[in-house]
C-alpha cells in the first residue's frame, strides 16, 4: 500500500513538473555574442519571451528572423551601426532552439553636430540658445534617444525666445563607417517671433473674462514666453473650481495686427458640495476636587456626540470665490461658521479671506457663547513660501459654574471678554503630492 501511495505521489510530482515547463515563459531566441551584460539584456528584453517552445524547425526560423530585427533594431538605437546579426537554429533537448549570434563592433560615436536654419533665422540671441541646447559633446556614443532629445532641446530653447512657431524639418544623420562616427544636422524652421496680445476666455461657466484677463502676466507687446503662459495656467488651475483648466497660443490666423493671443478654456466644477459627517466620542470624564483644605472644584467633560457638515458654494461672484457655510453641533461644542476665499484679490497670487462665526460651549466646569470675525490675506512669493497676515476679533460671554460639597451649581461668576488679535505667519510648502 505504501508503494503504490509512492508511485502516486511521484506521478503527481511528475506532470506538476511537465505542466510547470509547459506554462513557463521561455525566450523567442537566445542571445549569443560577446558583449556587455546591459547591452545583452536591453536586447533579450526586446526579442521577449513566447509561452510556448517552436513546433518545428520553420517556426524556431521564424522566431529567429524575428529576434534578429529586435536586435539590430536595439544594437542601432545605442550606436552599435557595424553590428553583424546572424539567425540560426540549434538542438536543445530534442526542440528546435531558435538563436541569434551578434557582433557588435564598435560603438559609433558623435561627430560635429550642427544645426541649420529653414527660412529665415531667429534673432541672433534665439539662435546662438539653439546651438547651446545641442549638447552632444563629439566622442560621446552616438544612442539614437540622444540625437532625437537634442532636437527637442533646440526647439524648447528657441520657444523660449519667442518662437513658439517652431518646427523641426527632417534631420539629416550622416553614418560613416570610416572613422565609426555619427554627424547629425537638425533643420529647424524657427518661423516668426511672437508677440503677445490678451487673453481669449472661452466658457460657460460663471467666471467673469475680465478678471480672468487680468491674470495674465504679461503686457500686451511683449514677447512670448512659454513660461508666462504655463503660469496663467497655474494661477487659474490653484483656485480649485474648475474642473479643467486649458491655457494655449492661438493659432495664427487669429492674430489680431500681428499680435497673438492667449486662448482660456475653463469648465466650471459643480456649482457646490455638500459635506455630512457624525461623531461619538467618550474620551475623558468629570472630576471633581474635593480636597478640604481648597474652595473651588475642577471639572473636564467628555466630547460627546454630534454631527457636522459644510455647504460649498464655487464662484458664485464669478471670480473663482469659494464661499463656505459651516455648522457644527455635538454635545459641548455648537458651531455655526461662514467663510468667503477670494483668490488673486487685487492682486495676482494674493488671497483675501473672510469670516464670521457664532459659538457655544456648555461643559460642566463653564458654559461660552459669542461670536467673532476674522480677515485675513495671504500672498504667496514663490512656489512654495507664503506669507500671511490678519486680524480677528471675539465678543465672548463666559458664565463658570461653582461647586458647593462636590456638587457643580448651574450659576456662577459671568465674564464678558472682547478679545482682539493680530496675525502673522510665514510658510514653506513643499510637498510634491
């Protein structure tokens, strides 16, 4: 009995085994040649795997003149032009194995990269930025990704200018097999330089165009920059009430006497939100001093329970304003709140806040109950540091409740407080999520 469970159990081990190398990934083709381990793996990664092994020794054939286009493919991207790429098909227990042996050769190299200009050049200062942005020292390996990034930098270097018209015509890549070296030439058609107009806004939300136009940072005639116009984008995306928020050039033919403008597109968010929310605490007790030899008591209450919510009216004064009803009720705490945001108030990058509450606290040591206003403006510096400073004032009505042989008496001494205060506050922001 115990031999046949053997036997059983070895046969079950046997086709877990078989179905495990049959469902297990194996290579297209194996990778043979002297070469470095980086360059040997980019190259397997890109000829991949297949699930199943070849059928027969056409399809390991296939799969091997499949691979070898992976691999030159890869061998050209990082510069390897005299590369010799052979497919073959070897034995390897019993399957047709589909291979391909690779020689390198050399690693071709930068040589002299220049740029060109179609039509007429930009402004000597635009262009000498141009020829700056290459930065492909002659003797660095000529990668493919390297020569196409250049291309890139030498528009966003002329865009920067000005020229937001830019365009790059087919490059030329000279490929000498002499001296192993790669001589790139980029043909850059500049176009005209532009010179800003305002700002198009495009809605049918509630936002006021005019104040909109007055974010721009920019005067009219000035030229363009593409980090003026990502900063209106930024001004407008900050305010939290659209749901997007699109900034772009307009297209040529809608410049007005040679100037260009700005085109915003805004879609509004829900015009409000609702906010519910419920608590229940026990942290805490009532204590009571009942030492003899001291006159008064000490009390502390718990939370308690309660529930809170927020209404959320956007732009409802249709410059991006975000005005807040808040109401709180639990056991010791009511709250009942109102606050207006008004972003970029007379100023860019400058907030006005404004606000107003009525409170009561009914514990069992006091019971309060008052009101205050608050204002506040925040101006924001750079990126990440902001700058604040308010006033605020509270009318406050305090009534303590005493204790006579550890009992707490509902009337007590009464307190009326006006209590003014000043704001100041510097801050650094610099979290990226």
């Amino acid at each position: 009995m115990k031999g046949k469970r053997f036997a059983i159990a070895a046969l079950a081990a046997a086709l877990c085994g078989f179905t495990s190398a049959a469902l297990a990934e194996v290579p297209k083709a194996t990778v043979d040649g002297d070469m470095d381990k980086g360059l040997r793996q980019e190259i397997q990664r890109a000829v991949g795997t297949s699930k199943t092994r070849p059928d027969s020794s056409f399809d390991a054939r296939q799969r091997a003149n499949d691979a070898m286009g992976d691999a030159i493919a890869v061998l050209r991207s990082e510069g390897y032009y005299g590369y010799t790429v052979e497919p073959d098909v070897t034995d390897l227990e019993g399957f047709p194995q589909p291979m391909i042996h690779i020689q390198t050769g050399p690693r071709f190299t930068i040589k002299a990269p220049a740029v060109t200009w179609v039509g007429p050049p930009p402004v000597d200062s635009a262009a000498k930025a141009g020829v700056g942005a290459v930065k492909l020292d002659p003797g660095a390996p000529g990668r493919a990704a390297d020569v196409v990034a250049a291309e890139g930098r030498v528009i966003a270097a002329i865009e920067k200018d000005g020229y937001a018209d830019a365009v790059a015509q087919p490059r030329t890549v000279i490929v000498d097999h002499a001296d192993h070296s790669v001589q790139p030439t980029y043909k850059i058609s500049s176009g005209d330089l532009i010179r800003l107009d305002g700002v198009t806004v495009i809605t049918d939300g509630r936002t006021n165009p005019a104040w909109v136009r007055g974010l721009a940072p920019w005067k009219h005639g000035e030229t363009y920059s593409p980090k003026a116009v990502a900063e209106l984008e930024r001004r407008l995306s900050d305010v939290g009430v659209y749901d997007q928020v699109t900034v772009a050039l307009a297209p040529k033919d809608k410049a007005v006497d040679g100037f260009r403008p700005v085109i915003v597109s805004l879609a509004d968010r829900p015009p409000h939100t609702l906010e519910l929310g419920a608590g229940f605490s026990t942290t805490g007790g009532t204590t009571v001093n009942t030492n003899n030899l001291e006159a008064g008591a000490d009390f502390s209450a718990t939370e308690g329970s309660g529930v809170d919510g927020k209404l959320i009216w956007y732009n409802r004064l249709h410059r991006a304003d975000t005005l807040t009803l808040s109401a709180k009720i639990y056991d010791i705490q009511q709250k009942l709140g109102v606050d207006l945001s008004l972003p970029h108030w007379r100023r860019a990058n400058q907030t006005l806040k404004v606000g107003a509450a009525l409170f009561g606290d009914k514990t069992t040591a006091f019971n309060d109950y008052g009101g205050g206003a608050r204002v506040e403006i925040e101006r924001r510096y750079t990126r990440t540091s902001y700058v604040s400073v308010g006033a605020a004032a509270d009318y406050v009505t305090t009534t303590e409740k005493t204790a006579v042989n550890s009992q707490a008496l509902p009337v007590g001494e009464t307190l009326k407080l006006f209590i003014p205060s000043i704001l100041g506050a510097f801050a650094i922001d610099r979290s990226n999520d």
